[in-house]
C-alpha cells in the first residue's frame, strides 16, 4: 500500500499495490503494521456496504461527535465517486477546510479518515458501491452532519445532484461562531 497524505493534516489517500498475473489480481486493503506507521493503533468495529443507484446522488456531510468519534477507511468497488471530508478540528491547520478525491472501481484508492472530520460522497456512475471500514460503532445520540452546500466550506461538487435524503439536505450551515463550538475533536 502507498500512503499519501493529503493536504488535510493526518488524512491519507491509500494506492494499492496488486500483484496481477493472468489469473486476475490480489491486493492487501489493510495491515496493522503498515497503518501503525502512519500512527493508526484503533481496531476497525464495524464494517458497512452502501450502494447508490444513480450518478449525481450526494450522501453527506456526516461524522460522529466524541465520544463515538470514529476513524473510517472508505473503498469504491463499483463505479466511481468524487469523496470528500472536510477537517472540523478546531486546533487543527486545516480546521474547515475540505478535500475531495475520486475513488473508483478502476483506481482502487480508498481514503483514511480521521477523527474529528466530516465524510461525505456523490457518485459518478449509476449503481456505485462503497465499502466502509470504521473504529466506533454506529451512536446515533452522537450522529451529526453539516449541510453539503455550506458557503464556509464551499465544496465544489463535480455534478448536479440527482438524489439526496432529506437529512443530509436539511444538515445546518455552519454558524458565523462556529470555533467557539466544541464537537470534543482533537488532532
């Protein structure tokens, strides 16, 4: 696996390195040792599988508020989206500021997220299919979100959206005050 960190303070995107031969490919998605090297020590909990019918369909912007803060590792493995998290550590460098990159089935890249940001997607092709690997167990009493078109963050989505759940339209913008709120995020 090559680990490339991107400009977002402690946020990876992750090449893999398959090994072809006529029979098809194997690649390693995950070793503890290599993910030690990049400071990851939090055992992954929960798996989860999402698909998306349809290209332009937005999901997000979501993240869990400590104490269930989690790290996820997110993987296309059918189709293509454009993958976004935005940093919401209030003493992070890169506090509110976004990257977007696309995974897709083709380049097998997936992202490392840590704590402390909000993830979020839109596809690029129809029936699109993401594995998500995350260190925290799903707390709803902790679920948040922020809305996908905030001015502050100004994310420049690749495609009109098609299809978003009425959550994710109606998550807040972030208020003017917005560093003097404490989700308990630490970098």
């Amino acid at each position: 696996m090559i680990f490339q960190e991107t400009v977002l303070k402690n946020a990876y995107t992750i090449d893999l390195e398959p090994f072809t031969d006529d029979r098809g490919l194997f690649a390693r998605t995950f070793c503890k040792k290599e993910f030690a090297n990049i400071g990851h020590h939090k055992e992954f909990v929960q798996f989860n599988h999402s698909r998306s019918n349809y290209t332009g369909t937005l999901r997000g912007m979501h993240f869990q508020k400590a104490p269930a803060a989690e790290v996820k590792l997110i993987r296309c493995i059918r189709g293509s989206i454009f993958d976004v998290i935005v940093d919401l550590r209030k003493s992070s460098p890169t506090f509110l500021q976004y990257f977007g990159v696309e995974l897709s089935e083709q380049n097998m890249r997936m992202i490392y997220v840590p704590e402390g940001f909000a993830h979020g997607f839109q596809t690029l092709q129809d029936y699109t299919e993401l594995i998500y690997h995350h260190t925290a167990f799903y707390a709803p009493d902790q679920d948040g979100g922020i809305r996908y078109n905030d001015p502050r963050i100004n994310i420049q989505w690749p495609l009109a959206i098609t299809s978003i759940s009425e959550k994710d339209k109606n998550y807040p913008f972030l208020p003017d005050a917005y560093e003097n709120i404490d989700l308990g995020f630490r970098n």
